[in-house]
RNA sequence: GCGGGGGUAGCCAAGCCUGGUCAAAGGCGCAGGACUGAGGCUCCUGUCCCAUAGGGGUUCGUGGGUUCAAAUCCCACCCCCCGCACCA
C-alpha cells in the first residue's frame, strides 16, 4: 500500500492555500463514513494512469468533479469523493525498455517535460519504480490543488498491490461464471522481430492503421487454386480475367488441405494468420500466363493475365479483374492492350483483344460500365497513373453506398452491394472456394525498424461485449441514465451498438493474472471498470482491518452480491462477522455512483465499458446513475503534445498561478462537450479576478456598517436569482456557466450597488458577500475559505450549507426599478454622444398619469396578439392623444420596444407599479445620476404648470420611456 | 468511410433546444476619462457603419426555404475538431 502520510506539499504560489490543505487535512472534514441521517452521493473521476505527471488536461476533468463534489457536500449530501492511481498496462514498460536501450528522447522528455530528477532517472528502468514514484508525486499535486478527497480509500491497481488483483480476481471469476468471457482468436498488427503486437505508440510508422479483412477468392487451376484477395467478393460475376505480376515471385502453398498459388510474400504473411501453411513449390509465373482457369460459384472460364500494377507485396498478389467496375483493371485492359510485345511474347493477343467489361452493378449518376467512364473522363491512360487511387476510391464508395447487382448475379442479384458482399463471402467460404485474408491497408513499421504484418492471435480471451442481451440491457439503462451533456447518450448508444467483443489480455506489462489462465494479464481496459465497488470497503483494507488474503471470491460475493451466509463465511476466512457486514452495509450504503466524470475520449471504450460491466455483475439497483463527458484540453489553440512542448503539468500552473487561478482558469474555459483551450492570458486574468474578489471582503470585512441602504431590496432580489442559476447549473454539470456567474455575476451586481450606494455598506450587503463566499467554494475553495475567515467566521466555508432563494427576498419592483435607473442613464448618455458637448443640466419628464392607460394597452396588446400589435396602439395612441397624429407612430414604436423588453421578465402589475411610480424612482435616483452624468439632473412630471420645456420633450414621454431634456 | 461535436463581431466565448426582449451576455484587447507623485491595481465610458436628440443601415460558415418575423426552425453545400479497438 503506498502510505497516505501528509506534508510533502508542493509549494503553491500563495500561502493561504498551504494554510487550507493543512487545515483540511487534519480537520478530516472530506472523509466520509455512512451516515443513514443524511442522503449519500458517490462522485468519482477515472483514475490516471501512472506514466507520468498530472496535466492541465486532468485538471480539467477533475476539478470538474471535486467542484460538484463540493456542491453536493455543501447541499447538504454525505459525498463520497474517493481517489486511486491506475498502474495496469503496457506503457511504463515499453518506456522502462526504452531507457535500457538508451534512448535519448525518452530520457528528454522524462527529464525536461515531466520534471524527474537526474539522479533517480535510473531507477525507471523497473516499470512499477516509474508508476510508484508518479504516485508519489500526483498526490501532492491532488491535495495542492485541493480536491476533496477521502483520502484513506485511495488504491493502485495491478498485483503489486497487495489486495487490488483480489478484487479483480473476483471480477473475472464471475464474469466467467456469467458467460462473459470467451477464448478466441484476433488479427493484430505484428512485428515478427519484436514478436508482439504493435500498437499505435509503438510504431515509427503507420499511426492508426488497423488490419482490413480481404477475401481470398479461389479461381480452380487443374488441381491448384489461384487465390486472388479482394475487398469487393461481389465483383466476381463480373470477373474477366485475373491478374499477376510475371517479375515476381510465386508460389504453390498447402491451406488447410488446399493447393493455393499466390505470391511469396503473400504465403509467409498467411503462415502468421493460419496454421499449417507450408510452401510446396516455386512458380514461374511468365509460364501460367494465358492459362485458363475456373471461377468459383459462376464456373466461368477466364484467362491469366499479366499485370504490373499487381503489387506481389500486398495481399496475395494475385488479383481478379473486373474492368467494368475497377479502375485499374480497365486501365491494366488498356495497358496491355499497347504492350504488343508482351503480349505476342505470352501468345495471348486473341484473349486480350476478346476481353470486354461485363456490368454488374446499378449505380445512379454512371451508366453501366462506371469504371470504363470515370477512366475516360479522367483521361487515365495506363495503370500506373496515380490518380487511379482517387478513381478506385470514388467508384467504390458509390457502388458500395448506393449500388444494386443486377440480374446476372444469380442469387445475389437485386441485393445492395453492400450487403452482397457478405452474403458472397459466406457462400465462397461455405463452398470451400475462398477464405479469409487479412491484410494492413498501408505500411506499418515497428519502432525496432521491420515492418509489421497481421497475425492472428490464438487462444485470446475476450469480453463478450457482442452479446445481444447484454446489448440490450445496456441500451435500456442508458436510456433511464442522467448524462450531461444531453448529446452524450446518443453517442453510448451508438457505441454500445458497435461495439464488438474485446480482447481482455495480454501477455506483458503491468496487471492482475487472468485467475484461469494466469500467462495471460487482465487488460487495462479490461481491470478498471468496476471499482469503484472497491472504494467502499477499501478504508478497511488499508486500516489493516481485513488481510488481502481474507479476500476470496465468497468474502467479496457476500459483500457485492449478497451471496452466501456470513457467519460461515466469516468463520471460514477468519473474518470478523461484525466487520463483514460492515463491509456489506457500507457497500450498499454508498452504492450506486451516482456521477462518474469524465473527458469524451472515454465514452467508446472506458465509460461504455464501466456500464457493461456494472450490469454483467451487480444487481440493477446499483447500476450507475449518472455520468457527465467534457472535451478535451488544448493548449493555446493546440493539441496537447510532450514532444511539441505543448504540455503543461498540473504541478506547474499551481506553482505559477496557484490552485485556486488553476482551477478556475480550466473550469471558465469550456463547457459540455467543447474543448477547454488553456491559456496564459486567461490564467492571469482570473488570478487578478480572484485578487479582487479577495479585496472586496476585505473591505467589507473592515467597513463600517449601515443598517440600510436604498437598494439592498435590489441586492437580495438579485442574489436569489444568482443562487437560482448557479444552483442549476450545477445540477447539470454545467460548470463553465456556474462559476462565472458566481465570480463574473455576482461580481456586477457587487459593483452597481457600491455604485448606487457610494460605497456604503450595510448589513445586508454583508450577507450578500457571505453567500458570494458560499457560492465561489466548489471553485476557488483555498480563497473561500480565506475570505469566509477574513469575515471572521468560524469553521469550514467547504461544509457551510449552500445558499438556498428565498422567495420572500425576490423583489421584482425594486429590480425593475434599479432597471430603469440605468436605462434612463444609458439614453441620457446616448444623447449627450450625439450632442458632443457638456450639457449644463438634464431635465427628465415623466409621462403623465393619463398616458398609464396606453402602456396597459399595450401590454395587453402584446399579450393577445403579438402579431399586429403596432398597429392597434398606433390606432389607441391618435384615439387617447388627439392632435398628435404625426408622433404616433413613433411613440407606438417606443412603446412597444419598451414594454416588450421587459414583459418576460416582469409581471404586468410590476411593470404597471412601477410606471405609476416612475417619478419617485428617478427623484430618488437624481443625486446619483448627477454624479454619474457630472451634470444636474432634474425630474419633472409631464403636465405640471409653467413646465420649462423648450424642445417640447415632455409630449414625447411615455411610461417607463420619460422625456429627455438637455441644455 | 462510420459515429460524435462545432463554425457568432479584433480575439476568446454565450445565445440556438423553447423564433420576436439580439447590434447580439461576459471576458480580453484597444481608445478616452477618473483615481495616483507617476505607474500598477481599481472604477467609469466607448469600441460593425452612418447620424448635432435617445435614430437608421448592414451583420452571426455558404446558398436556398418556412414565417408577419430567423444567429435561432428546415434542406443542401463548404470547412474545422474528436473517436474508430487491444491503446491508456
């Protein structure tokens, strides 16, 4: 067990948040015991893998979950945020065997861009040396930037540690039990010197490419068959020759009993994919050319023809020929046709001249002939022109998506071309006339330098995930799933339904042993799906409670499954009963997740993979219930990459910004399924942000306090709606919006009262700043806590309760109010920009109480028919204001536009109040904006005797639009 | 190719599901002003084009369509990103 000792902090940038993760620590306020009085939530992230540091990428995805953890925590859940370290897998060792063999480049990069030692980068020749010291090291990184973790469940995965691979041993035993494991075999990418599979990162070549399935058609030769591979097996009804490469070698080989002739090379790459394949003779191939032989299933006779555009080194070399519908062998047709040479040299010029395309397919935009017509078009005149690539490619993916065969194609015929093709494949191997080839569509290249070629592995376990009722049951859990974002589900649907089976083990690397068959280890993929399971009763394990020995697979049926009788099962493996239904009762009191976090790139394997698992094992209660994808970070605008220098450790950003910039900077910068783009220039932004927040309780820490001030009733309205949105936000994942609101929102807010206050504060701002607190703790927690002290209060602001609204405090006037306030300021400005120059004084006329009737009107007017509207108020204003007939429709524009812009937000009495109170809205307001405006503002009423109104702006007031006056 | 996501003003990025309140939130950058010994920080104002009274014009990848009304709905097209298996 690696020791879960405190104390080796990383040195943040600032101090405060040393002071927290200490005061954390002891205080042990994140580690959770079950609690039957309060409602649970379990939150987990998927664990790294250890081969190297933690980046801003992790960052990411986790401080995603620690801020809803959080959230859930101070909402009043007993929240489950757990933590483990990932060792399964390959990777280390092939970076462990890179080092032995001195490679210069991994030594760079482990030196330079993770950051380790020079005097211990030795030790990382022993894989398990390289992820424990990753361990080591990820956790100070964990605790520095301040997830709330309980700490006393962490684990590592593989066999190394002590009681993980009984977990896992349990896993699989009853996996296998259920039916879900099966042995069989799979094509690999292979380096024969190497003698292991060649994965994506292990290639100096030919990144992605996977083995592509050819069918191997076999075409009777006397008691020889020549077997051409082909992608398209539904093309040979329209066969008229076959094609080989005469300056090449071939040979005569014995496949399972038959004699086949193909390529040399092609008889050592099928000797990796079938057994018993053995070479039984040379072929000169200039001596068959212009032999007849049989084509299977139709019986047609055709004749061999030579070609050099046959590559001899890709599939079996020998090629069949159907010029109608393939580009290259119409243009092999036209080239051989000019060869006179070659072709007397061969006496096959009759054949060659008798040879016409045959048409197979229906295909819409071509005639019957497509290849014939997409090499004239292009002007193709011999098989080596490389735009043949281009034309081979357009026609066959035309033919495959929207192709029929036509009549001539026996049974096949009317089929899609897409589903010939199978049905063709079936009935060959069937009829013993053809097989199965797999071949790499471009070169692959080993890092050790020899070229890759497929290789059928034997004797492979595979998870069964093809399995139609397990499928099923799946899909239909999806189905009832929380996923955040929405657009999510459909894609594990899509996955769950493409899903094929899945080779669980491998022979090398780091892992647990496959408990039947211990030469193969459990997969990475493969042994990290359920454990979350193992959180629940892990804090024992590590007390030393529970010996990994006592771990057999009944102890963890009882405890999972609820299988067995404990008293037996606890005095057969000595454990104490008391504690075994602990571990039951914990089990059941935590399980099931309730959200698992995660970055997209998890949804086609690991995510999918935790569902199917889940509903293979446990019990349909505790499948889990929710789940939330992000993107995937970039740096600057780009891809994260080690050997491009774009890559940025966790551990860095926390020393140069400190955890709580880090943290807000990754959570502001993306939101559902976008890609978060790491900036610097937003990182220095948020810290200054954060500076201010800071500032601001300072202040008002230090501030002399008034009981009241004119807008606290607008101050409260607006934090009910903040902590409505926050709140809801959070409720689904949408941490992006949620944190600005809480830092950039509440912060507006902050500032216009201040503004309309002149900086007084009173004590109902001081509850303002106290919920601003609360709500800024699931993201920047270090300066939460430091402000929520600096208030001088007591305890942890991370288990405060989270603000709830409070209906009462919504106030929709004086909102409304505070509205208009601004609104008159903007147009009162709006007019001095046109007027460009310093008005002396403002004179603001309030609409007459006369006029309230139209602006009920046309709330009315809108409410009924919205269509119209302008009209019938243009009609109500000439018919309420005769003799203004020139203004109307402007006035029914303005009037419009005003109430129309706050209808859905404001009730109509509240927008009626607040009309027939506009006059004291905007007097109380006036010192305010005189100092706002710097010039004096004066509020008059439309109508009152001996008004000085000069440009006549008072007929021009409307309700809630008053006139403006500037001199 | 298949599947998923996306293209919004100088940049980043909301809005799109539930058409009108959108010249389009917020942040940055830039410009002006306040504060300051000066700066930084902070605060205010402006930032598509035109306009000496709160106005008008043209914008939300491209082209069509639906509608009284489209960044928002429908269709087609172009472009970008991600995943596609034994790799964590």
């Amino acid at each position: 067990m690696v020791s879960n000792r405190g104390g080796h902090f990383i040195e943040s940038a600032l101090d405060y948040e040393k002071k927290w993760i200490v005061k954390w620590s002891e205080s042990k306020i994140f580690e959770a015991d079950p609690n039957p009085s309060k409602p649970k939530f379990f939150i987990c992230v998927p664990y790294s893998y250890q081969n190297g540091p933690l980046h801003i990428g992790h960052g990411f995805t986790f401080t995603r979950g620690d801020a809803y953890a959080r959230f859930k925590r101070m909402q009043g859940y007993n929240v489950l945020f757990p933590w483990s370290w990932h060792w399964t897998g390959e990777a280390v060792a092939g970076t462990s065997e890179r080092l032995k063999q001195g490679d210069q480049l991994i030594r760079k990069v482990l030196l330079e861009i993770d950051g380790v030692p020079n005097e211990i980068i030795d030790k990382f020749t022993d894989p398990a040396y390289i992820s424990k010291y990753y361990t080591e090291e990820n956790r100070k990184v964990v605790r520095a930037i301040g997830f709330s973790v309980d700490f006393r469940r962490e684990f590592y995965t593989t066999d190394l540690h002590p009681y993980y691979s009984k977990f896992i041993t349990w896993q699989y035993l009853t996996l296998k039990k259920k039916g879900y494991v099966t042995m069989g075999k799979h094509p690999v990418v292979w380096c024969p010197h190497c003698k292991s599979a060649t994965g994506d990162h292990d290639r100096l070549i030919g990144e992605g490419v996977s083995p592509e399935e050819y069918t191997l058609v076999y075409f009777r030769m006397d008691d020889v068959y020549l077997a051409a591979a082909t992608l398209r097996p539904e093309t040979i009804f329209g066969v008229t020759n076959i094609w080989i490469n005469p300056n090449h070698e071939y040979v005569i080989t014995e496949v399972d009993g038959k004699k086949l002739l193909i390529s040399k090379k092609a008889a050592e790459k099928l000797s990796q994919q079938k057994k018993n394949v053995k070479i039984i003779s040379q072929v000169d191939p200039k001596k068959i050319i212009g032999k007849i032989v049989e084509t299977p299933l139709t019986g047609v006779y055709i004749p061999l023809l030579p070609a050099e555009f046959v590559d001899p080194n890709f599939g079996s070399g020998v090629v069949y020929s159907v010029p109608g519908h393939a580009p290259y062998d119409y243009a092999g047709l036209l080239t051989l046709k000019k060869k006179v040479a070659e072709v007397d040299e061969y006496n096959i010029r009759n054949i060659v001249e008798k040879i016409k395309p045959i048409s197979i397919i229906k295909v819409p935009d071509y005639g019957d002939y497509p290849a014939v017509e997409i090499v004239e078009k292009m002007k193709i005149a011999d098989d080596k022109d490389p735009r043949l690539e281009d034309a081979t490619r357009e026609i066959y993916s035309k033919e495959f998506h929207s192709g029929i065969l036509k009549e001539n194609c026996r049974e096949f015929s009317n089929q899609k071309v897409s589903e010939a093709r199978e049905n063709v494949k079936q009935k060959l191997i069937e009829e013993g006339l053809g097989d199965i080839m797999w071949e790499l569509p471009e070169k692959v290249v080993c890092r050790c330098g020899t070229e890759c070629l497929v290789k059928i592995v034997e004797n492979q376990w595979f998870l069964k995930y093809s399995d139609p009722e397990w499928k099923k049951k799946v899909k239909e859990h999806i189905m009832t799933m929380k996923i955040y974002p929405e657009e999510a589900r459909q894609w594990f649907l899509n996955v769950v339904d493409w899903l094929r089976d899945w080779a669980c083990t491998r022979k090398t690397g780091l892992g647990t042993k496959l408990p039947w068959d211990p030469e193969w280890i459990v997969e990475t993929l493969s042994d990290s799906t359920i454990y979350p399971a193992l959180y629940t009763i892990s804090k024992y394990l590590n007390r030393g409670d529970v010996k990994p020995e006592q771990l057999t697979p009944e102890v963890l049926d009882y405890i999972y499954l609820g299988i067995g009788d404990p008293a037996k099962i606890s005095a057969k493996n000595k454990i104490d009963l008391k504690l075994l239904k602990t571990m039951r009762e914990e089990f059941l009191y935590w399980y099931p997740v309730d959200m698992r976090i995660s970055a997209k790139e998890l949804v086609p394997n690991h995510l999918t993979f935790y569902l199917f698992h889940h509903v293979a094992i446990f019990d349909e209660k505790l499948w889990p219930r929710g789940i939330s994808v992000n993107g995937m970070i970039t740096i600057e605008g780009e891809k994260m990459s080690k050997s491009r220098g774009k890559f940025i450790p966790l551990k860095t950003s926390i020393i140069k910004y400190g955890a709580d910039t880090t943290r807000c900077t990754l959570l502001l910068a993306a939101e559902d399924m976008d890609d978060p783009d790491w900036r610097e220039k937003n990182a220095r932004e948020v810290k200054l942000m954060i500076e201010q927040f800071l500032r601001v309780v300072e202040e008002v820490a230090k501030a002399p306090l008034v009981d009241e001030t004119p807008v606290d009733k607008w101050l409260m309205s607006r934090l009910q709606r903040r902590i409505k949105n926050i709140t809801t936000y959070m409720e689904t994942l949408k941490t992006r919006k949620a944190c600005h609101e809480a830092l950039y929102g509440m912060y507006s807010d902050w500032r216009w009262f201040l503004r309309r206050t002149n900086n007084t504060i009173s004590r109902t701002a001081v509850k303002f700043i106290e919920d601003w607190i609360k709500l800024l703790a699931p993201f920047i927690p270090f300066t939460s806590e430091e402000a929520w002290s600096i208030l001088g209060k007591e305890g942890f602001v991370s288990v405060e309760p989270w603000p709830i609204v409070l209906g009462e405090l919504i106030n929709p006037e004086a909102e409304l109010a505070e509205e208009l306030i601004m609104k008159l300021m903007d147009d009162i400005r709006s007019i001095m920009d046109v007027l460009e120059k310093k008005p002396n004084r403002v004179i603001v006329y309030v609409a007459s109480e006369n006029k309230l009737e139209l602006l009920e009107e046309a709330l009315n007017i809108i409410k009924e028919n919205e269509q119209k509207s302008l009209g019938k108020l243009i009609t109500r204003i000439m018919e309420k204001l005769p003799g203004r007939e020139k203004q109307a429709v402007a006035l029914a524009r303005a009037l419009l536009d005003t109430v129309s812009s706050l209808i859905s937000t404001y009730k109509h009495k509240t927008i009626i109040d607040a009309a027939k109170n506009e006059e004291e809205i905007y007097k109380r307001a006036a010192e305010f904006l005189s100092n706002e405006l710097s010039t004096q503002i004066q509020v008059f009423k439309e109508g009152t005797i001996g008004l000085y109104d000069p440009l006549k702006k008072a007929e021009t007031a409307l309700p809630l639009r008053p006139g403006i006056y500037i001199e």
